[in-house]
C-alpha cells in the first residue's frame, strides 16, 4: 500500500500564502457557526466539522458553536411511545415533549460535539441558554393557516430569545475554548423553552456582534433561477428576491434570520452547504468562499 500523494513545499506555500490575510482578517475575530442537518449525522462529516472549529480556535479565531437536533428529538420521542401533536400544520411542545427535548439538545447531542472537538485536540464547552441566564426566552404563538384565519396557534413551550446576555460567553471565548450552545433557555416565567436553533443562532451572533454568522445547511445556499449559487446579496436584493419568487420554501425563513442576524450587530451571515468537506475553512480561509455571502 503506498502513501497518499504529498503536495509539494511549493503548493503548501501558496496554501499558506492565501490563507494567510483571511487568517489576519478573522484573527480575534467571532464567527458563530450554526451546526445541524446531514452535516452533523455524518460521522465522518461530524470529525471533519470538529477539528476544522479546532484549527480555526488555533488560528486566532473565536468559534462559537450552535446546534439543533430536530431529528434526533423525533426518534427519541418515537421510541418512547411519545406521540407528535400538530396544531395548524405546526408542532406543538407540550411538557413531555419539553424535557425530552432538553434531555436531547442539552443533553446528548450537545456533549457528543463537544466530545469531537475535544478528541480532535481542541477544548469544548457544552452550554445552553439556562446557562448564566445566557438567553431568557418568550413564549411565541403562530398564527393559523388559512382555514384557521384570525386563530391563534398555541405551540406549548417553544420561545424565542428576548434578552442574551454574553456575560458567561465573553469569560469562555479567546481562552482556548470552544463553547458549543443548545437552543434551550428559560422564560421569565420560570418555565424552558426549546428555541429554533437558527433563530437562537441569530441573536447570540448580534450579542456578541459576530464578524461572521455561518448556516450549515443541506444546500449549496441562495439559488437564482436558473439554479445557480448566488456568491453574494445585500439585505436590500433579499427582499426582491423574495417578492419575485427566486427565494422560496424553507430558504426564506432562513435568510430572515440572516437578516435578522445583520440588524443586531453580524458583519456578514453565510448560507452554506455543511456536507462539503472542510466547508467552513474554505468560505474563511480562502478566496473561492463556500455559500451565499448576506451583508448589509
């Protein structure tokens, strides 16, 4: 069996050479990094996600990881016997629910990735909203559909971030560790929420005014109509792009918060496909970037 070939000095250099100014660019520099999707139920994806947060905390970037888990807590609740409810096409979280969902997010796959970074060589830390009172969250209600109209939908405990404070973050990040955060948090009424994770994402990001906010997700990013990757967008061409229908489906939810992300504070948000390997050094470290780049 032979070795693998072995770019040369040379190619290792201009490796370097172009890595280096996005390295000084993002050196200090926050970058959240929304991990969920196929990119996390991989295993091999899962190592390389791993030590490429490792590689970026050893090149002078704070990484800030944020996880979801919403399969995971679907076959957790199936094996159970625990039966989904749906209110106007929409899940609702009832008490049961709840604690599976905090058992899950904050429980095993929170502490799985922070496993994998720390066997990559790097230092996690596993946290959720609760923690430090990080994020306190307030109950949301959606509104029906059209057969509904007028309805309120009462989806039990899923909240939204209504005040983060960074106090327990800003003690973690720029001391050789990788905190990696759950979307759970309480409400002032003293009762846990389960957050949207992208959501959750947004409003760590603006906290801790990011200079960058990256979406793992299962495509490449925002499409035109002709099915191609669209490099870059302001926060002005989204909205059109919207109203004419190139931006449909589950990808307008998702650039709201990416939207959202800029008004509280992110420099650029990135919609990226987590399956390629490396995905997150390639958008940072290189010039070809990885995804749709959202500015303001």
């Amino acid at each position: 069996m032979t070795d693998a070939p072995r770019s040369s000095p040379q190619e290792q250099a201009e490796i370097l050479m172009q890595a280096l100014p996005h390295m000084l660019r993002y050196d200090d520099a926050t970058v959240v990094v929304k991990y969920g999707g196929h990119a996390m139920g991989d295993e091999a994806t899962a190592r390389e996600f791993a030590r490429d947060m490792v590689l970026l905390e050893q090149s002078g970037v704070n990484p800030v990881v944020v996880h979801g888990g919403g399969p995971q807590i679907g076959a957790m609740l199936k094996k159970l016997g625990i039966e989904s409810r749906f209110s106007g096409g929409l899940r609702v979280t009832d008490k049961a629910t709840m604690e599976i969902a905090e058992m899950v997010l904050a429980g095993s796959i929170n502490k799985e990735i922070v496993g994998k970074i720390n066997a990559q060589g790097g230092r996690a830390i596993g946290l959720c909203g609760k923690d430090g009172n990080m994020v306190i969250a307030r109950k949301v209600s959606r509104a029906g559909g059209e057969a509904d109209f007028g309805d309120v939908v009462d989806l039990g405990y899923v909240g939204e971030p209504d005040k983060v404070d960074t106090t327990v973050l800003e003690q973690v990040l720029g001391r050789e560790l990788i905190p990696v955060l759950a979307p759970i948090a309480q409400g002032g009424d003293g009762e846990t929420y389960n957050i949207n994770a992208d959501t959750f994402a947004g409003a760590i990001a603006g906290a801790l005014a990011a200079k960058r906010l990256l979406f793992l997700t299962d495509v490449p990013g925002v499409l035109d109509k002709d099915k191609k990757l669209i490099k870059q967008l302001k926060v002005g061409d989204v909205h059109g792009l919207i109203a004419d229908g190139t931006i449909t489906g589950g990808m307008i939810p998702k650039v709201e918060t990416c939207i959202y992300a800029i008004e509280k504070g992110v420099e650029g948000v990135v919609i990226l496909d987590g399956q390629i390997p490396h995905a997150v050094l390639i958008e940072l470290l290189t010039d070809y970037g990885a995804g749709t780049l959202i500015t303001r």
